[in-house]
C-alpha cells in the first residue's frame, strides 16, 4: 500500500513540474496535466491500480497474482481448470486414491461393527476378512459404502473409484515389510500404545494388533460380564472387550490419524511445491496442484464445503437437500464420493464448531481449514507451469500452517469432548464401585475408544503445536504425556485398569484425564469455555 501511494505521489509531483517547466500558458497546462487517470476513483491511479476498473482502495490481493480481489475473485468452492496448453478448461483436481482409501476405513469399520459371535469360524478367518480391507487387493471387489436413498458414484468396485490402492501402503511408517511406496514416520517414532507393541513399533503393527483382538473377541465363544446397580449382566457387543475397550471405534479414529491425516500433513503437505510446478506427463495438472489435491482429499471436505452450514456437514440438520452431509451439486442424480460428500475429519470440524457456536470465543474451524486449502490450490493454479514468486510462496506456506493446524485442531478438540464425555460415564459409576447398568459400561468403551483413537493421530503431523516450537512450553513429551495419562485402557468403575489396580482409582484417573485436558487446551490455545464444554 505505502509503495502504491508513493507511485501517486511521483506521479502527481511529476505532473506538476511539467506543469510549472513545459509552457507559458499556465492554464491550458493545468487542464491536461493536473489530474492524474482514475477510472474507478478509488484514489489509486490506474498505473498503479490492480483493479482499474473496480474501486478497490485496499489493493488486496489473495493470491499475489497481481490482481486484485475486487476485479479477480477468489473461488469459493474447490474447482480448477487447466493451465496448459491442450487442456483449457479441463478440471484439474485430482484425489480418487484418496477416497478410496477413506471409503476403506469407513467400510472396515463398518466389517468390524457388523462382528457378532461366530463359533463356525476362527479368529484366523475372521482377521483375514478384516485385513483384506488394509492390505487386500481390493479393485474388483464391491465397496460397502452407502448413503441412505441415494446412489453414490463412481463405483460399484473400489477399483471404479481408484486402481491400485491399499492402507496398509499409506499408514505412517509403512507396512513393515520394507517394500512399496511408504508413509512418513516423525522423528522420535510411534509412541503413545505400549501393550502388544515391538520395541521400535510401527502405525501398521497396532492396527494388526486391533484386528487380531477384535477377531478373537468374535470367536471365543465367551461374553464380556460386568457388574451393575442389578447384579451381574453379559455384554452382547463383541467389539468390547473385559476392559472397556471398543474396537470397531479404535480402528476407525486410529487409521483416519495414522493413514488420512499422517498422509495429508507430514507427506503431501510437505511437497517441494517451488519445484513441482511443472506438468505432470499427460494430466491437465501440475505435480503440485495434485500433491495439494491429495492433501485436501484426505481432509474429506465436499468440493463446496463452504456452502454447507456446520449442521449439514455433521448431517443432523438444514436444508433437506443438504442436510445429511451431501448434495448432488451438479444435479446429475447421483453423489459422487469424490466431491459431493464430507467424509472423515471435515465432519469432526463442523461438530466442534456447532459445540462452540453459543460460547463468546466460537469456533470456525470449517471455514479457517476451507479456505486455506482454497486459497493455496489457486496460488499452485496461477504457477502452474511456472514458477512461484517470493510473494506467492510466503502466503503458500501460511496456508498450508494454517490448512495443516486447523485440521489438526479438530481432531484435537475432539479428543476434548471425549475426555468430557468419559469422565461424565465415570461419574454415572454407583457408590459401591458398580457400573449403572450395561450401557455404562458400553458408553466408557466407547467414548474411551474415540478419545484414544483420535488421540495416537496427533502425533502424525510436522506443523502440530507439539513439534513446531510455536507455543512456549510445549513439546512432543507433552503430547506423550498426554497419551500416557490415558493409558491403554479405561479405568473401570472397580477402580481397575487392565485388571490391575489403578492407584488412586477412578478419581485419579479421572483427575489425570482433565490434566491431559489441560495440555490439549495450551497447545492448541483453546479457549477455556469451549473447552469445559465441547
């Protein structure tokens, strides 16, 4: 700005000398020099104007393309067309693989929720049933997914939505076997579980070990009894085991963290996007335009995030045509699984936002996390095939922070309201150490299950508070600390973890759940109101 107005200053001075200089009829001068052009009138002369015939004072420009906002709009939904020659106006979004691999999470989860006790089959059988959704050849079978009264597209196969794909390729730290393309593991490693675990243990060994647990749970022939209020009852779910533990949600919350999340933060996001600017061999894209696009799928935000309100994308609420968390944006009868629906984390935004919608410091995670990941797709749509400026690049990588620790904030605050929600179960435990009844004890295994399972994945990120050093006084340990607080397991309403005594029993742990709390809220700045009550 200061720059800008210098240039009018010159201009208007420059006027003037010729003006005083160049003739002696002073007032003929005076009408062809005295005024500077200024179509709009915004007080920026049209030399300097990067929106000439729109008034824009402000001069903003987003994505420092040299055109302003006013006369050159910043897009509102995730939609790019081609910079190359031979491709105009060709879509150049790109994350089919990435949708793949949520539509596999959420149909493993799905697999592991349907279990019931099956003594026909062994726990070998049924493993194997759920490893065919991590490491299985997946592309002719048919996806489970679905969305109530609709049909979803492409499909039926997962192979019509993306060929070649796997988690178990794609989890944080690889799949052990040395082989094939790999996820990133941070430095100092995979921490935060300790039973069952190797002494350099990786993502892909704890989600074998759920299955396996899972799989034997289904086929022991035994139930899970606890005491209550009135007397000793057995547990029908087989996805829980003795001590409160809920599998099927493990599973789910610990892939989106250590393949989604880990995937899109500490790889895609960490793309060389200043030299991956050019096309890649025989796509309407560059290579950084698809790194960014791989990022933002496996966020999971439909392609017009921004038009949905946080109800509609937690699908509880709004406008029939959007209010289960999709909309047949282009009108073509179907919901395609690669831009019309929220899926995954996108979803966990919305619900933190609507939790904090009626506190003084509300939330607006949806809209700080969209727009980022708007605002860096158009800045990597302008260079592609070219170079990024110095300008470009500085505001690239504010959006990328911001895209990456807002996404992460999410999750984070939901492991919150987990922690909220398992202390409010303890304290429905009854005066003689008993559990109310068996939705009690199910309820604990869950919300215990979510609150760890989102809790191991923010781990997986570069740009998270506990590793950037951007909040004093905050480190990894912290977040090991964290994880440590809540142990392996819950403890139960007879003061017990894991079968052993927990000192100090359920108001200790309890206690050391709210520090654990008190933790998530310093390093992710939370404010204390939204945090006493997502």
């Amino acid at each position: 700005m200061k720059l800008k107005y210098l240039a009018y200053v010159i201009a208007a001075l420059s006027a003037g000398t010729l003006t005083a200089c160049g003739s002696d009829d002073s007032s003929s001068s005076s009408n062809n020099n005295s005024q500077v052009a200024d179509k709009d009138s915004d007080t920026i002369a049209d030399a300097s104007d990067n929106c000439p015939d729109t008034a824009n004072q402000d001069q903003k420009d987003s994505d420092a393309n040299g055109k302003g906002d006013a006369c050159d709009a910043l897009p509102t939904q995730y939609t790019f067309t081609s910079q190359f020659d031979g491709f105009e106006g060709n879509s150049t979004v790109s994350y089919s693989g990435q949708t793949a691999r949520q539509v596999m999470i959420a149909d493993l989860t799905s697999a592991v929720k349907a279990l019931t006790e099956d003594n026909s089959k062994t726990a070998d059988d049924v493993k194997s049933n759920l490893m065919f959704y991590v490491s299985g050849d997946v592309d002719g079978a048919n996806y489970n997914y679905s969305v109530d009264g609709q049909t979803v597209s492409p499909g039926p196969t997962y192979g019509d939505i993306s060929t070649g794909k796997n988690l178990s390729g794609k989890i944080a730290g690889g799949n052990g076997t040395g082989g094939g393309e790999t996820g990133t593991l941070l430095s100092g490693g995979f921490f935060g579980w300790e039973e069952g675990m190797d002494e350099s243990p990786l993502p892909i060994e704890l989600l074998e070990n759920y299955i396996t647990d899972v799989a034997t749970l289904a086929t022991d022939g035994v139930s899970v009894s606890i005491d209550t209020a009135s007397g000793s009852v057995n547990v029908d779910d087989v996805t829980v085991d003795q001590y409160g533990r809920d599998y099927d949600q493990l599973i789910q919350k610990f892939a989106l963290g250590a393949v989604a999340f880990s995937q899109g933060t500490a790889d895609y996001l960490k793309t060389d996007f200043a030299n991956s600017n050019a096309q890649t061999e025989g796509k309407a894209y560059s290579t950084s335009e698809h790194k960014w696009d791989e990022a933002f799928g496996y966020f999971g935000a439909a392609r017009d995030y921004n038009d949905y309100t946080d109800l509609e994308i937690r699908a509880k609420s709004g406008r029939p045509e959007y209010a289960s968390g999709y909309h047949d944006t282009d009108g073509d009868g179907l919901i395609d699984l690669r831009a019309e629906i929220n899926l995954a984390n996108s979803t966990n935004c919305a619900k933190r936002d609507v939790g904090s919608a009626d506190n003084t410091a509300a939330t607006d995670f949806t809209k700080e996390a969209f727009d980022a990941f708007l605002l860096g797709r158009r800045i990597l749509n302008n260079a592609a095939g070219g170079t990024l400026t110095d300008a470009q690049q500085t505001i690239l990588d504010e959006q990328i922070e911001t895209a990456a620790v807002t996404w992460e904030k999410c999750v984070a605050a939901t492991v919150v309201y987990y922690i909220n929600d398992v202390t409010g179960d303890m304290d429905n435990f009854t005066a003689e150490n008993k559990f109310a009844n068996a939705s009690n004890f199910t309820d604990l295994a869950k919300h215990w299950s979510e609150m760890k399972g989102f809790a191991l994945g923010l781990q997986f990120s570069p740009y998270s508070p506990f590793r950037s050093g951007k909040v004093a006084d905050i480190d990894v340990d912290d977040l090991k600390e964290v994880l440590s607080l809540m142990g392996d397991a819950p403890v139960l309403a007879d003061g017990t973890q894991m079968g052993a005594a927990f000192s100090g029993g359920v108001d200790q742990y309890k206690a050391d759940l709210l520090k654990a709390r008190d933790i998530l809220q310093k390093a992710y700045e939370f404010d204390e109101t939204n945090t006493a009550n997502w």
